[in-house]
C-alpha cells in the first residue's frame, strides 16, 4: 500500500538551449523529438521545451497519487507523457543548470511507469530574452501508474528493443562520418566564452504617449522612470526615455547595436545626444514596437543585465501631430560597458 502524501513545491529553474531535463543517474538519453512541441519522454528521462534559451522560469512539482482533475484553464498549453524510471530516483532540473534542492524527488514510489501532466504558460512572451526574473511558468504534476518491484523487473530488461528506440550513438557514429569535416573545424582558445553575436538591425515604429518613447522591461515596471528629458533622452536604473516632438503618435524606431560604441554617419540626423543606462534584469525593450517584418520587439540589452551605453538619433519631416504615419523617426545605438552587474 503507497503510503506517500500528495506534495507540491516550486523553484526557480535556470534553463539553457530551450530545455528542462527530467531524469535519473543512469545516464539515460533524453528525446531529442518533442512530437507536441511541449514534452517528451524516453525510458529514464524526458524534456521539457521551454520558451526562452537561457534564462529563469518558474516550476512548480505536484506529486499525486492518481491522475489530477487539473484543467488548462489559465495556462497556454497541456501536454501528457508517461515517464519510467528504473531507480525511482527522478528529479527535474535545467539543462547544463544545477538540481533546485526545492524539488523533490519526481518518482517517490519506485521504480516503473508514472505519467507527467504538463502545464506551460509565457512560452511566446519574449524567446529571445535572458530573464532573471521568471515570466515563463510551468506546473509539473507526476502521478503513479505501475510501479514496485515487478514493474522494476519487467522494464529493467529489453526496454528499448520493446519500445523500438532507435541505436542513438550508431546514428551519430553514422552522421559523423558523412558530414565531419576536422579541417574545417576552427580553433577555440581553452576556457574562452564567445559572447553572443549582435542581432541585425531592426526597423519599426513605436508609439509616442506624452512627449515620450519608453525603454523599460515590459514584465516589470521600472521603480521609478526618469523625468520628461530637457533634451533628447534621459535614464533611471531599468528604464530609459526619449523626448518626442509629437504629444502622441506613431514615430519611426532603428535598432543598431555595436560592440564598441564607435560613432558611425550621423549626417542625415538632426540631433544626436549620448547617455548611460543601467539594467538589472537584462530585458529593455522599446515599448509598443512594431517590427517591420513582424517579429517580436528586439531585446536591447541581450548581453545581460550590467550598464550599457545608448546613443540617440533623432529626425523629424515637416508637419507633426498626431498621425498614423511616422513623421519623425529615432536610431538608438547600444553597446555595452559593463556586465554582470
């Protein structure tokens, strides 16, 4: 007779490569294939997709003892997986990332056959963020379905044969020796981390609201945001403002980023000005962007949370107020100065 509470715990997960891993010592592979685009498993061990590459998000583990009555109202997406564990010591954690010791143990009955229920919110929010203040979430409910010593000792022997997976390390072996090309492969200096290669840049427009275009973190308001510039931009930690001509309207938006901060042309600009800002959380993005090719609004501040330097060009034609048609138009520069902060 099982014995185990029902129990419940959450933790912030570090995630990297878009992945949550959940699985045993054993060593076993986890999916490489997420059918659903959420959840998948193999014997040992499955994953969880995530929304953003690398960053936080916020998990929450249910244990039951049978299937839960949760629905999906609230949350974005719900998938189910049955999981095996051949240890019953199963635990959750981020790929490449540390176990959180506020998890338990995911298969507290033994070895055998659970299912895993799924629940994600937030995945489409931002992908491109880093976060350090979660705005993705997940709940993970993992429930018994036939586990012991016999459920051990059917899926301890011949458990990939009897669910046909295929030899993963023959299919490497094989891509290896029609794709690698070792001459071509480029050196890496030992212990050297590459940072992260500037987006392109991105056009767009924005809308302007009392004389101003924000720079904040659209999950979190900015403690307190910097006053209406007397000249062209102004800066408080997390949040950034630059002074439109027009009250209110649309304004034309480029996003450059550069790793030095070098000054480029700068002729068909009207005026120029330079500031420092700081970001805490690694997130600034225009507020009310709208890409030109539809894309998300661009993080400025992608290299993480630290001080940056920003520097804005503006121009305007003939004839302001308001108008759905961008009569004056904004290039912000960025690069960093210090990170990690």
């Amino acid at each position: 007779m099982r014995t185990q509470p029902p129990t419940s715990a959450r933790a912030d997960v570090h995630v990297s490569h878009h992945q949550m891993l959940v699985n045993e010592e054993t060593g076993a592979d986890h999916p490489s294939h997420v059918p659903n685009g959420l959840t998948a498993s193999a014997p040992g061990a499955a994953v969880i997709l995530t929304g953003i590459h690398t960053g936080v998000v916020d998990v929450t583990v249910q244990l039951a003892d049978e299937p839960p009555t949760t629905t999906a109202e609230g949350w974005d997406e719900v998938e189910d997986v049955e999981l095996i564990s051949f240890t019953g010591g199963t635990r959750l954690r981020g790929l490449m990332g540390h176990m959180p010791e506020a998890l338990p143990n995911l298969t507290p009955y033994g070895p055998g056959r659970y299912g895993m229920r799924v629940h994600a919110r937030g995945r489409d929010i931002d992908p491109c963020a880093v976060p350090s203040v979660p705005f993705e979430f997940y709940l993970v409910t993992i429930w018994p379905i036939e586990v012991g010593s016999k459920a051990c000792a059917k899926l301890g022997v011949g458990v990939a044969e009897e669910l046909r997976l295929p030899d993963k390390s023959a299919e490497i072996r094989r891509w290896a020796r029609e794709h690698a090309r070792p001459e071509s492969e480029p050196g890496r200096i030992a212990g050297k981390v590459v940072p992260p290669l500037p987006p392109a840049p991105v056009l767009g427009t924005a809308w302007a609201t009392e004389h101003r275009l924000r720079v904040v973190n659209p999950y979190r308001e900015p403690a307190a945001g910097p006053a209406l510039p007397e000249g062209l931009v102004a800066a408080a930690p997390d949040a950034v403002a630059i002074r439109t001509l027009k009250g209110r309207g649309v304004v034309g938006v480029h996003v450059r980023w550069d790793s030095s901060g070098s000054c480029g042309p700068v002729s068909r600009w009207e005026e120029t000005e330079e500031i420092e800002f700081v970001t805490t959380t690694g997130i600034m993005q225009i507020e009310g962007m709208q890409t030109r090719d539809g894309a998300p609004p661009p993080n400025l501040t992608y290299q993480g949370a630290g001080r940056y330097g920003l520097r804005v060009h503006g121009r305007a034609r003939p004839g302001g107020g308001l108008s759905n048609r961008p009569g004056e138009s904004y290039l912000l520069v960025v690069w960093p100065i210090a990170l990690g902060a």
